[in-house]
C-alpha cells in the first residue's frame, strides 16, 4: 500500500507527487492519460504572474510564493525552462486615477513599441508587469513526474480512476480497471472530474467546468517578445519559433470555435509586422476546473483519508501547491497559506 495515491497527472498531481516523493513518501501517480499533461494542463496558456490578474479567495494569499517557488524549481529541475520576458495588456487598462499594485506599470506608446518592436500600432497606454512569465506546462509537468520517478515514486499511466473504495466514510484507495490501488491517505487533483469522484463524500465541492480555446502557431523566432494580451487575443511565444494564442471565449462559446480560432489568428498577423510566415497549427478546447470561491485545497473527509487540491490559475500556483500540500501530509500541520482554500466538509 501507497501512504499516498495522487489522482491525476497533471500540473498540480505532478508537483504534489514530486514534492512528497523528494520528502520520501511513498506515493503513486495514477493518471488515464499515455503520458502526463494531456489533459487541461497541455491546453494551458501557462501565464506566470505574481501580481495583478484575478486572485480568487484564496488564490490573494498564495500569490506572493508563486514568483520564488518557480525559482526554486528551476534550482531542483534543471530542465525547467521559465520564460521571463514580462507582460503588456491593454486589454482592459484601469482608470489613471486607480493605483496598479506593486510591479506593475503603465507605459505609454513609445515604451510599448520598444518592448514589442514588431507591434504595427501600439496602443496609445497598456500595462506592463516585467516579473511576468511563461512555461511549457506539457514539459513541466513531465519534467516533475519524471523527478517524482526518481525519487521513488510509483507512475502509472492509462490508469483511469472510475471511484473512491469508501468503507464506512472511510477511503481505503481507488479503484481503476486494474482493481484497488489502496492508500492511507488519496490526493484527488483530477480537475473537473473530482466533484463526481467525492459524491459519496460529506463535501461540497462546487465548481464549474469553464471552455478555453487555445491555438498553436508557428512564427518566425522573436516575432511576440513578451506576453500580450489585446482586446482581440492574448498571445506569446512559449519556445523559439512556437506561439499560443488564446481564442476569445465569445466565439469559441458561439458554437463556431474553427471561424473564432481563425478570426484570432487573422487578427495576430494584422497585429504584428513579419507575421506573414506564421501558420496555425492545431487549436483544441478544454473545461477549466472553475471552484466557485478561488483553489480547494485540503481534507475532503473528517479523518483525513482523502484530500482534493483543485484550482483555476493551476500552472501558476502549481509549484507553491505542490510545495504546502506535501508540507501538510508530512508533518500534519496546516499550512496557513492555504486556510482560505478549505473545502467544506460537512
């Protein structure tokens, strides 16, 4: 028996799977995915920021670690590669009159073309954060389950998990097609799917399951230098020569996601002069795990044997989550950080 089953390897199973095992508990991944990160994970915009943005309950208290823990990853994973080129936005810029929060700035036309060189019009003002960043969440998340490997963890891939083996209240593991994976204590990370996977669980778990389109985009190397988002897309270059460009929902929502995906695409090349040799690859759309009041995180039963880690934001708070959660599981302390994150168990 596993001290600790986590379900779903994704970004946030990946970290939480990755920390317990460099702490030397017994853990296994089990995920119904070939390979990590195939799900909401691999259709990430993946937005790194520390300040600014919609921070959710909870999510305000986390913020401040965000920036810091991917700085300490990248010192245990040398293979993580974070993107630091900062952010512009005027996709809805505040009154001059409203203060922006710390380290982030409003910058006028000339500041804007100097960040963003190939910018055919520059807006008149945007807001520019520089501590913003980006990752490639797929090789991330793969990166932290093949580290969780190294550190003893058990990861089974094309596992899926059909329910919880609940005896009297109590979770005794999950069972999957191949049977019963038991465990002292079973970390749910499975997004959407874990309101369904804790039905017989005295918890509310309410959520909405949220479309996003994401497109990708082949571009000559440097063409979008940091990450942008207009009225009209957000977009950055998540490696040398690859773009991901998110399609506004509006459309996508419409029912017509190929004329949305197509429409953000025109309006990228109309946006950026040497855009002539972008081609769209693929897009895909995916339901974010949207928790009614910011991240769940903690104990979904009275006596501990199963926990639930499930947030909007997930790339960005993954490396702080995966951080606190192992710290609770080992030690039984709560974390503060995570106090307004509790699921209510009734």
């Amino acid at each position: 028996m596993s001290a600790v089953v986590v379900v779903g390897a994704g970004i946030i199973g990946s970290s939480v799977a990755y920390h317990l095992a460099r702490r030397g508990v017994p853990v296994t991944l089990l995920d119904q995915g070939p390979v990590p990160a195939t799900g909401v994970t691999g259709n990430s915009f993946a937005w790194i920021g520390g300040s600014g943005g919609h921070w959710p309950g909870g999510a305000r208290d986390l913020r401040e670690y965000v920036l810091a823990d991917y700085r300490r990853l990248e010192n245990e994973l040398p293979q993580v590669t974070v993107r630091r080129t900062g952010s512009l936005s005027w996709a809805d810029v505040p009154a001059a009159d409203l203060r922006l929060g710390p380290g982030r700035f409003r910058v006028g036309r000339s500041e804007i073309a100097a960040l963003e060189p190939n910018l055919r019009h520059p807006p008149d003002q945007a807001v520019h954060t520089p501590s913003d960043a980006g990752v490639d969440p797929t090789a991330l998340s793969r990166a932290l389950v093949e580290a969780a490997a190294a550190h003893g963890a058990t990861v089974l891939h094309n596992t899926p998990v059909t329910s919880l083996r609940v005896t009297d209240g109590h979770v005794e593991g999950v069972l999957t097609s191949a049977g019963l994976h038991p465990a002292a204590t079973v970390v749910l990370t499975a997004g959407t799917a874990v309101p369904q996977l804790c039905e017989r669980l005295p918890v509310d778990l309410t959520m909405a399951a949220s479309p996003a389109t994401l497109a990708r985009v082949t571009a000559p190397p440097g063409l979008v230098r940091t990450i942008v988002a207009s009225p009209d897309f957000e977009v950055r270059e998540v490696r040398d020569g690859h773009l991901l460009l998110v399609v506004p929902q509006a459309g996508a929502a419409a029912g017509k996601p190929e004329q949305a995906t197509q429409d953000a695409f025109q309006h990228l090349r109309t946006a950026f002069r040497g855009s002539d040799e972008c081609r769209l690859l693929s897009h895909r759309t995916s339901s974010r795990p949207i928790p009614a009041h910011g991240p769940v995180i903690g104990y979904a039963a009275h006596d501990r044997s199963v926990y639930v880690a499930v947030m909007h934001s997930a790339v960005t708070l993954a490396p702080t989550v995966g951080r606190l959660v192992a710290d609770e599981l080992v030690t039984g302390r709560p974390a503060p950080g995570l106090r307004r994150c509790r699921p209510r168990v009734r």
